[in-house]
C-alpha cells in the first residue's frame, strides 16, 4: 500500500523555476534590465563645486543608473584658479574622454540685484572665462550656440536690470575680438572672424517669485533667455525622475522652457558634494548639443 502524502508536504509538480533560486534570479534580472530601461529614456547630469574626477563619476553613475550625459561647472572669470571654477587643464580631457558635455554656470551670485553696467561687465567676463577654457575656434563650430546658466539663489533675487546688462555682456563677449580683464588675464585673443553664440539661460528656484518678475520684465523689454534650469527638491532619494508638471512654476516667464530640474541638492559621497539633475524629456534633444564636449 503506498503511503499518503502528507498534509502541507508540496508535490513535485509544485516545485518551478519561479519558486526557486534560479526562479529568483530571473526575476531580480527582469526587474533589474526594466529598471535600466526606464532610465535609459531619461537625461541626466551633475554638477558640483569641485574639479571633476572619476571617483566622482563612478559614485554618481551607481546612484542615477546611468552615466550622466552632462555635468555643471563655475565659470566667472579668466585666470581664476579656484578649484569651484572650471579648470581646462584638468578637466577638458576627463569631459572628453568620457564623453560628458559641460553645462557653464556663470557664478557671480552675490551681485545678481545689480545694475544693469554690473551685469554687463559680469556677463564678458563670463564670456571671457569660458571661451579661455574650450577655446573661440571650438566654440564657433557650435552653430546652435552654446547655453550659459546665470546663477541665481534665493537671497539675492535677480534684478531686472543686472539680467538685462548680463544677457547683453555674454552675448557680445562672444563676438567680441579683443577682451581684456587686467590682472586676470593678460589678454584673451580671438580671431576677428571668430564668433561664438552665447545663449542666456536662467538657474533659479522653481518658486522664486522675485526672481521669474524680474526676468519676465527684462524679456519684455527686449533681452533674451533662451531657456531655465530649476531647483526641485523634495527629498534626497533616488531615481530622481520622472518628470512633472510642478517643476513648472506658473510665476516663470512663459517663453522661457524649463530644461532641466535640479533635483538632489548636495548629496555627500566619500566626501564629495554632488548635485543631481533631470533633463526635461520635451527639451533635452535641444539642449544637449548647446553644451560644451571639449575638443580632443
């Protein structure tokens, strides 16, 4: 007589692959190329307030699941050999090599209630420092132009007057044949034939009300943005996507896109401060190829 199985006792029939750890695996592997997949349909990028290095690459690509396809420097001034400022020499051949474009912040962000001649006087010297780090021949290639993020924080807000001195400064420093800035460089030279396209773009709180007046009043009057990188933050946890709707403030100019969202503020690794950033899917085709790729 054959014996009984017993009760709870599980068939063999019962036993597959899916409740095995082989079964496991699979899944964690299905889960793990859908999870690649979602975030391969996103942009994404960094910037921080350091030279740029691999360890930072690597910590950066593990927490966003990808390599970030652009990363955001300082530029104020030529000459300036602050570690929170680009530094071409350092830095071009890692961008390059690991095929990063470079998003330019213009960083005077203690001045940006000015006057209209302190914006100006801002926006050359800013045109100065980044056609000193990738050089007016490689950036004239750029026919699309090349997007330049003026640094606004919540204190001080942004006047109407230095963003229009600015915008104007940055432009003409790239059409410019001479630029001199005293101590801080001796002299740029550009060949006069030589013109680089600078495009104004705004960084900005998403809900800094101040600051989205003052640039809706200076677009009125004639200046020009060409697009706006907003702080989004609502915690410190990754993925930082997918994109929504509230990143879009109903203060902010309607004529000025928002490209990207800065959605992780500081976030600390072994020590390095990192920023983590959001292209918006309906503008990052636009805004990719107006960052700079340094030249080999």
């Amino acid at each position: 007589m054959k014996d009984k199985p017993k009760k709870g006792r599980k068939s063999d029939k019962s036993i597959t692959p899916q409740n095995t750890l082989e079964g496991h695996a699979r899944k964690n592997k299905r889960a793990e190329s859908a999870r690649i997949d979602v975030a391969s349909s996103y942009v994404v990028g960094i910037d921080q307030a350091d030279i740029a290095s691999l360890s930072c690459l690597r910590h950066a690509s593990r927490l966003l699941g990808q390599h970030p396809a652009f990363w955001g420097r300082y530029f104020k001034g030529p000459g300036n050999t602050s570690r929170i400022q680009y530094q071409a020499r350092a830095e071009n051949s890692f961008f390059y090599s690991n095929y990063i474009r470079v998003l330019p912040i213009a960083r005077q962000t203690n001045e940006v209630s000015g006057t209209e001649r302190e914006g100006f006087m801002a926006g050359q010297r800013n045109a100065a420092a980044i056609l000193a780090a990738f050089g007016a021949m490689h950036l004239s290639n750029m026919s699309d132009g090349i997007c330049v993020f003026l640094d606004v924080e919540n204190d001080p807000t942004l006047s109407k007057e230095y963003y229009t001195g600015w915008a104007a400064g940055l432009v003409l420093g790239g059409q410019s044949s001479m630029i001199d800035f005293g101590d801080e460089i001796r002299l740029l030279r550009i060949d006069p034939n030589t013109h680089v396209r600078f495009l104004p773009c705004v960084y900005a709180h998403h809900n800094a009300r101040a600051t989205w007046r003052a640039l809706g009043k200076a677009i009125d009057d004639g200046a020009e943005c060409y697009g706006s990188w907003v702080v989004y933050m609502d915690a410190d946890r990754f993925p930082i996507w997918p994109w929504r709707a509230e990143f879009t403030s109903p203060e902010m100019p309607p004529t000025v896109p928002v490209v990207a969202c800065q959605r992780i503020l500081d976030h600390v690794e072994d020590g390095q401060s990192i920023d983590f950033n959001l292209a918006n899917p309906s503008h990052h085709s636009w805004l990719l190829p107006r960052l700079v790729l340094p030249a080999p």
